[in-house]
C-alpha cells in the first residue's frame, strides 16, 4: 500500500497546536501557504521534502514516530472486517483506507468493535439455542484488554519508564538480580521471598504475614519473574492504577485482567530496563538464547520485551510476536510490522510457526511472502511451561518471532539464509477467510467476496475455484 509519499496530518497538526500557532502563523514558519497546511493537516496533501526538512530543524520532528504500525494494524483489521460478506457490495480502495485510519482513527476502531460483536453474535448464533446465546455478542474482558495493548503499540510509556528508573536504582543486570530484589522487598515493603516445592500455585502472597511464597518446582527465570511481579504490585501499584482507569474498560473484569496485564508488563520492564536492553539486542543481534542469559530471563520473556520496544526516539526493530498452542490458537500476539494476525478463524498452516512442535528446542526460519507482496524473517521455537514433575501438566507452546526482510540482517538467524532469489520465499497468508491466493493446497475453507466455481470434469487441488483471483498469484509446490 505504501506509495512513497508521506501524508502525516494528524502528527503535523499536533506538532501546530503544540507549539501554540495558528494555521496561518504555522504556515509562514513553514515557508508555504495556509491552504497547504489546511490540506496537509486533513490529509489531502503529502508532505514535501522541504517541508519536513523544516519540520525537524524547527520544530524537533523525530523520524521514528513517523512509523506506520498503528496505522498497519488499524488497517488491516478495518479490512478484515469489510471482508465479511456483510459489505459484499463494498471493497474500499487503498486511498479510502488511508484516509479513514488516518483522519477518523476512532471511527475506524469502532467500525472493527461493531464487527466483533456481529461475528461473535453470529458465530454463538449458529452453535446454540436461542436461549442460550442471550447477550453474547458482547465483546469478552480478555479480547477488550487484548486489543487496548494492541492499539498502545504494546507499549505503556510511563510504566516503562518508572521500571527502568527502579533496575537503574537497585542495579538490576547482573546474577544477583533475584537477590537484589528479595533485599528490595524486604528493606522497602517488609515482605520476606520464601521458596516451596509444595504450594500448589506459582505464586502466593499473604498481605498479614508480609510473606511471598514462590513455588520451588519452576524454573529460575519464572521464580524471578513473579518476584518481580510482587514489586510491581507493591511499588507502582499507584500507577497502574492511574494506567488502568485511563483506559476506560466496561467491565470489572476487564479491569482486573489489564491490572494483571501491566503488573506483568513492569515485571519484564524491570528484568529487561530499556535502554540496556535494546542496547544489548543490537550488540548480540538479537540473539533470543544469549539474551536470555543475559537478562536471567526466558525466552518468552525475552520475545514479549522485544515487542515492546516503541518508546519514541529509541525505538527497536519493528517485529511480529505471537504465542500459540498446539491447536492453533494464538494466545499472545502482537506486531509493529505490517503482518497483521487474523482477529477471527485460525492462522495460515504454511507459516513456520506449526513446524515448531515438530522439532522442539531449536529455531524454525522461514523466508515468507504475503500476498501483498511483502516478505519477512520468520522465527519459531517451542517452549514448554509450568512446573516440573512427572504428575503435573506442561503445555507446550510455539513462539514466533520475526521481522520485515528490510530489517533481518538485525538477526543473527538470518545468517546463510539467500535473499536474493524470489524462490526462496515462501508464500503465506494471514488466514483463509481473507487470503486471495487461489492454488493453495492448504486452503481449509474460501475466502470471503470471492464467488466459488465448481468444475466437476476436473479436480484441482482444491474442489473448487476462485473466481476473479490474480492468475500470477499460484501457489508454490513444494
């Protein structure tokens, strides 16, 4: 979708109101017309080299907020929705989407609300009684806190700040983080860390006796990650509460899982303070293994903080993350490229991400192509969680990690991996409903807006036919 001209109005007219001008007065410090900077402002006109050149000298501009991940994501879940046959009648063009995720970005996050509940009524609908689906298309807590740290870029500024400020504090980066922060909690807090091998949770914290017990059957890096979450409930409780109530939720719930939700986030900021961390990612080329040890911390964890680093004027390499399990469901997931995840149905099966479970304890790397044209580093490992013993339960998971291919050489695990041939590449989708590719053998169901032709003399790879799909976008043969 890019073509190569940058229409930033919002960030221009906020850059006017900031400094306290009017359109006009901003207009002669710019050197053009007021009309111009009224055009710019709505989006109606790109922005020049000598405009922007004048923006940074003048007024501070920084490239970096310039990125377009907010706008990606709101886009593409914008037309996923439209993809529904609801709006059969209506395919928007590049331009219309432009306009709306640029210019009216609350409508459009509004219009992808209405349509989850639509979906989720219909689904419910079509698997139970009438009497039964009552009320369901409400959306759930956890896919209303999902989506808030969705669209904050999974990044909360002054959590992430007010965590770096506290590892700068106690010197947190070293081996002795753990003892670091049992001292801190002690000394600050009056609670004393105490380890069990027979406490059935991972973490238990009696507000009476000033107790933290951490069970003993985890491993190091979840023991000092939920140490570190008690800190975070204890020292920027006051914060977090500020964060949680700014963001509006509907329900209680909702409240109470995001509350969660940041407690951890600061755990991780706290583990991994910022600045050291990025700092260290580019030095070991983001190396997941060695950052792990680094930081005493998984790789999990490790993955999350990478797809965190949006703090402006310092950002990391933009990457997709996502969590999921072996039924396919992602659990976890976010992007600041411009790979969006499916909000409905299953991700695409020819992405490297289901070939983890079959290879456990090493990477998975994949030169993929969306249908858009767009190509990325792809990255999978399987990871195994909870505690250990021969009686109790560990799900395993797959973590998948990845970069647009402009950014792989950031990655040690693009190494030996050829670039240059087309072939290389392997082509995915985001899911079935909405992928346009038409010779996919593992295509489970049709795409959405595009009418099916059955031919029963022949028998393709898949019973039936799109019609009206590109003739160059077939499917590679492996």
């Amino acid at each position: 979708m890019a073509s190569g001209k940058l229409f930033i109005g919002r960030k221009v007219r906020e850059i006017r109101i900031t400094s306290g001008n009017t359109q006009v007065q901003f207009a002669e410090k710019l050197g053009i017309s007021t009309s111009y900077v009224n055009q710019i402002e709505s989006n109606q006109r790109p922005v020049s080299a000598a405009v922007l050149i004048t923006l940074i000298d003048k007024f501070g501009l920084d490239l970096s907020e310039l990125t377009t991940g907010e706008t990606d994501r709101l886009a593409s879940a914008v037309t996923e929705a439209l993809s529904d046959p609801l709006f059969e009648s209506y395919s928007p063009t590049p331009q219309e989407l432009k306009l709306i995720t640029h210019n009216a970005p609350g409508f459009a996050r509004a219009l992808v609300a209405c349509h989850q509940a639509y979906r989720r009524n219909s689904e419910q609908l079509a698997e139970m009684d009438r009497d039964i689906g009552h009320g369901v298309s409400e959306i759930t807590p956890y896919e209303e806190v999902r989506d808030y740290f969705h669209f904050v870029d999974n990044y909360v500024h002054e959590l992430d700040l007010a965590a770096e400020a506290l590892a700068q504090e106690l010197k947190i980066g070293d081996a002795e983080t753990e003892a670091k922060l049992t001292s801190f909690l002690k000394s600050r807090f009056g609670v004393t860390v105490r380890r069990s091998p027979t406490i059935a949770a991972i973490r238990e914290f009696d507000e009476g006796s000033r107790v933290l017990t951490v069970s003993a059957n985890v491993g190091s890096e979840t023991r000092l990650f939920q140490i570190a979450v008690c800190a975070a409930q204890l020292h920027a409780d006051k914060l977090i509460d500020e964060t949680v109530s700014s963001a509006g939720f509907r329900s209680s719930e909702a409240t109470e899982i995001c509350r969660m939700g940041l407690q951890n986030y600061f755990a991780g900021a706290l583990l991994m303070p910022y600045g050291a961390f990025l700092d260290t990612a580019r030095l070991l080329r983001h190396d997941i293994g060695l950052l792990s040890v680094r930081f005493g911390t998984s790789f999990e964890q490790v993955c999350h903080r990478l797809s965190t680093l949006q703090r402006s004027g310092a950002k990391g390499v933009p990457i997709f993350f996502a969590k999921i399990d072996r039924a396919g469901n992602i659990v976890k997931r976010h992007s600041a490229t411009k790979l969006q995840f499916a909000r409905f149905g299953a991700a695409c099966p020819l992405w490297n991400a289901h070939q983890a479970f079959d290879g456990p304890g090493r990477f998975s790397r994949q030169l993929a192509e969306t249908p858009d044209g767009e190509r990325y580093l792809c990255l999978a490992t399987q990871v195994t969680k909870g505690a250990v013993g021969y009686s109790l339960s560990q799900p395993t998971y797959a973590l998948a990690i990845g970069c647009e291919i402009a950014y792989a050489d950031s990655f040690v695990y693009a190494d030996t991996l050829n670039f240059s041939e087309g072939s290389s590449f392997e082509p995915i989708g985001i899911s079935c409903r909405i992928c346009p590719r038409p010779n996919c053998a593992s295509r489970a169901l049709p795409p959405f807006k595009h009418k099916l032709s059955v031919d029963h003399l022949q028998r393709h790879l898949t019973p039936y036919r799109l019609q009206g799909a590109h003739a160059d976008m077939n499917f590679k043969q492996k």
